[in-house]
C-alpha cells in the first residue's frame, strides 16, 4: 500500500501543474447557474463537462452523460471494481453569478494565475476541487496502481440552486460504500451537516371589505342586519411567526450535535405573502387591493434539522406544534394551517458519518499526513451534495481546498491546498478502494 501511494504521490509532483491547468481551464468556461442568471454564453454547464469529459477519457473511465435540465448534464464515470470497497468523488460544475464585476480585481472568468492563487468564479466553489478529483484518479492511473474498488466521478449541475444535478445521479442508482464531496473546506475533514427542508405553511382567514374592519376591533353587537366580520390571515400569521420564534428557540436549546455549532437548529420564515382570494399557484391571488380582509397568507420556511435528527420525527414535531397553536383559537382550530414540506422539491437529508467510521479516519489520517495545516474534524453549517448521496446510504464526507471569495468578489484558490488536496483525495482513495498486489 504504501509503495502504491509513494508511487502515486510522486505522479502528482511530477505533474503538479495538471490539476492547475485543469482549474484554470474549467474556470475559464463560465458556468453560471441559469437558474439565477440566464444570459447568452453564461451558462456553459456542458461544456465543463466535456473539458472533463476530455480528461476522464483517456484514463479509460466508462463514461455516462445524462441531462437533469435541458442542455445541462451530469457526467458520471466509472472505473471498474468491487462494489463493497466503492467510492464516488463528486463535484459541481456550476457557479453562482459574479455579482458586481467592478468589484474584481480580476477577469470573473480569466483563470488568471498570480500570488499562488488561481482567480476566478468557481475557483474554489468548487472547480478547483472537480480539478483536484480528477488529477488525484489521473496520478493513480499514470502511477499504474490498480483499485480493488470501483472508482466514480461525478461531476453535476445545479448544486447551488437545490443540488437537482445530484438527486438525478442518485436517483438513477449511481451510488457506491463511500463519497468525498470536495467543496472547499479549508483542508479540514467535515463528516457531519444538517438536513434542510423549504416548508410552505398556509394561513387561511375570512373575506370581507375592510371597510367592515371595524366589527373585528369593536363588535356592534346591536346593531341589526350587520355584516359578519372577517378574519385577517396577515394578522394571524403575525401571532404564528411569534409563536413558531418561541418554538424555534426551544429546538436550537434542545437539539446538539458534537461537532456542529449550538443553535443550527433555526427556522427561518424566508418569504410570506398576504392577500386576498386562493390562487391557482397556491398563493394569494389578489395582491394589489389592501381594501380586502386578507383570507390567505402563506409562509416559507428554511427549516433546518440536526444530523442525528429522522425527518420524520422532524416533521411530526413541527405539525403537533402547528396544531396546538392553531387548537388556542376558535378560528383556527375549524381552519387549520396548512403545511406542505419540500417546497419545490427542496430537500436536503442530513449528513451524519460518525466521527470514528473508517473513511473519516482514513482522510483525517492523510491530511495531517500531507497537509502543511493540521486538519480539524467538524461539521458543516449549510448544506452540500453530500446530503444527497446520504440520503441514499452513502456514506460521504466533504473535504477540499482552501481559498477564498466564496460567493463573494475576488474568488480564488491556493494552489498549494490544491496539490494537498490532489494527495489526500488519492491517498484515501488507495486506503477505501485498496490497492490490488
Ligand atoms: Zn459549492
């Protein structure tokens, strides 16, 4: 084994060059997701993919192209081998958009390579860790080292807006024992995030002109042939985003995880709509006229959970909390919220690898090995791909280069942590595959 690695690692230092050329190719491909930014020439997911394509070939990968979206692909490439010692190194190919070009130093989409760093969109979020994948099954091959296990890569699309690239591959039954997401991580091993799920809570109240409005605050009650008063839905979900504040401060003191900062557990009311009348998308269908007792008002929740946390349990949680504040009003109680989870399909399963399991031990183990910096263990705050493939069995961990300007302006990566990056993912790809003698 470790005459295979020193072979190995001496391929990626006679080549240290590849996985930076590779970066800066890749990066120089803009690849925005369209979903965000829909512009001609922007959005050329297909064309990193046949960059990568062009890569994986000639190392004799079986490769499988398929498009989640139109003219957007997948590419999922496999090297032979035993499904019980299998591994996936997975990556995205789209970026988010640059935001205020004047605010760069730099091309967005130049590649350039200057102080050690490569600059770009995508750099570090997350080309240089495709890049880093690929090189690391590049020094294996050149190194002629065989793997007992199956090796994929997976390059897909869509990760910054729901991770759709990532469920399609999953969903299409292309899974193994073990994944490494290479997001960037600074170096440190990240076995644990949270799950996330976009959940719709609908609000109903009563129509009537607000004109009327006046029978809620001071009931007439004698005056004859008065009209019934409405129900304010916005007013309604007022007091419920009160109550759901109180509920959500009881689940961040209640629910902890080692390795995840305390409080992760937050649910934020990220959009609400209030209006007049049921719309045919689910939302109210009169928002121009305030002279109208709302009757709907609906709510957008980005509900996190805890790695340990079953979904289920989650879900049950949240609806007896729904009742139970809705069973406090006579309104309310004959017209109960509605909740609908995964709003749009938005769903992302936790990560929970244990600390100890064999593959975090094993990439903890190769970086304090091959790193300049001593690698941490930790948990992760957002969500990832990983989820996806976890949700599946897989059992993944996120771990990759260290850079900078992550979503932000002046986004770059070291080229340092990427040739580290190259020789921990190939190193514990040798320890999880193992190496045929
Ligand atoms: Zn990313």
């Amino acid at each position: 084994m470790e005459k295979a690695l020193e072979a190995v690692l001496a391929a990626i230092d006679a080549e240290k060059d590849h996985v930076v050329a590779l970066t800066q190719d890749l990066v120089r491909i803009p690849s925005v997701n369209p979903k965000f930014q829909a512009e001609q020439g922007l959005n050329r997911e297909a064309d990193v993919q046949d960059r990568i394509e062009e890569e994986l070939r000639p190392m004799e990968f079986g490769i499988e192209r398929f498009e989640t979206f139109e003219n957007r692909p997948n590419v999922v490439a496999d090297l032979p081998g035993s499904e019980e010692k299998s591994m996936i190194l997975c990556g995205h190919v789209d970026v988010v958009p640059v935001g205020d070009a004047n605010a760069w130093a730099r091309d967005p989409f130049g590649g350039q390579l200057d102080s050690g760093k490569i600059w770009g969109r995508g750099a570090v979020d997350m080309k240089g860790g495709v890049a880093a994948c690929i090189s690391a099954a590049r020094a294996i091959r050149r190194a002629g080292v065989e793997l007992e296990g199956r090796l994929s890569i997976h390059t897909v699309v869509d990760e910054e807006a729901g991770g759709f690239g990532a469920i399609d591959v999953v969903n299409r039954g292309h899974l193994a024992k073990h994944a490494i997401i290479a997001e960037p991580t600074w170096g440190d091993v990240i076995p644990a995030e949270g799950g996330l799920d976009w959940t719709k809570v609908t609000i109903f109240g009563k129509q009537s002109h607000a004109g009327w409005r006046y029978n809620m605050i001071w009931p007439q009650h004698d005056t004859p042939g008065r009209l019934e008063p409405g129900v304010n839905a916005i007013e309604l979900a007022t007091r419920f985003i009160a109550a759901l504040r109180d509920f959500e401060a009881s689940r961040c003191r209640r629910t902890n995880h080692p390795l995840m900062p305390a409080g992760l557990a937050t649910i934020n009311p990220g959009t609400i709509m209030g209006g007049a009348g049921m719309g045919e998308d689910g939302n109210p269908a009169i928002m121009t006229n305030a002279a109208m007792t709302s009757d709907v008002c609906t709510i957008v929740l980005d509900y996190k959970f805890m790695p340990q946390e079953d979904f289920a349990d989650v879900k049950a949680e949240f609806e007896a909390f729904v009742h139970h504040f809705a069973s406090m009003d006579p309104w309310m109680r004959e017209n109960p919220p509605k909740i609908e989870w995964s709003l749009w399909d938005l769903h992302f399963p936790p990560m929970n690898t244990p600390e100890d399991h064999p593959l975090a031990q094993a990439t903890l183990a190769r970086a304090t090995q091959l790193q300049a910096k001593p690698p941490l263990l930790k948990g992760f705050e957002a969500v990832t791909d990983a989820a996806h493939y976890a949700g599946k069995g897989v059992v993944p961990i996120i771990y990759g280069p260290s850079g900078d300007g992550f979503h932000g302006d002046n986004e770059c990566v070291e080229v340092d942590s990427l040739v580290e990056t190259t020789k921990v993912i190939a190193a514990t790809v040798l320890d999880m595959c193992g190496v045929k003698s």
